[in-house]
C-alpha cells in the first residue's frame, strides 16, 4: 500500500511539472511568435 501511494505521488508530481513546462513553453512560443513579428515589421519599414 505505502508503495502504491509513493507512485501515485510520485506520478501526481511528475504531472504537475510537466504542465508546468507545457505552460512556460507556451509562453516561449508566444513570446518567440511575437519577437518574429517585431522583426518583420521593421524589415518592412527599412524597405
């Protein structure tokens, strides 16, 4: 029993981190999606 709650804890937390991870990974994307646009805009203006 004791070992079933250790893996179930274990797991809960393993979860929990990797949503933590998809999150921040989201926002570097949007973060990244946003640098490219900033960039494409002022290309645009050079020209």
């Amino acid at each position: 029993m004791l070992y079933y709650e250790h893996t179930m804890t274990k797991t809960v937390t393993t979860r929990t981190s990797t949503a933590a991870n998809n999150r921040s990974r989201v926002k570097q994307i949007a973060h990244d999606s946003t640098v490219q646009k900033v960039i494409h805009i002022l290309h645009n203006k050079k020209q």
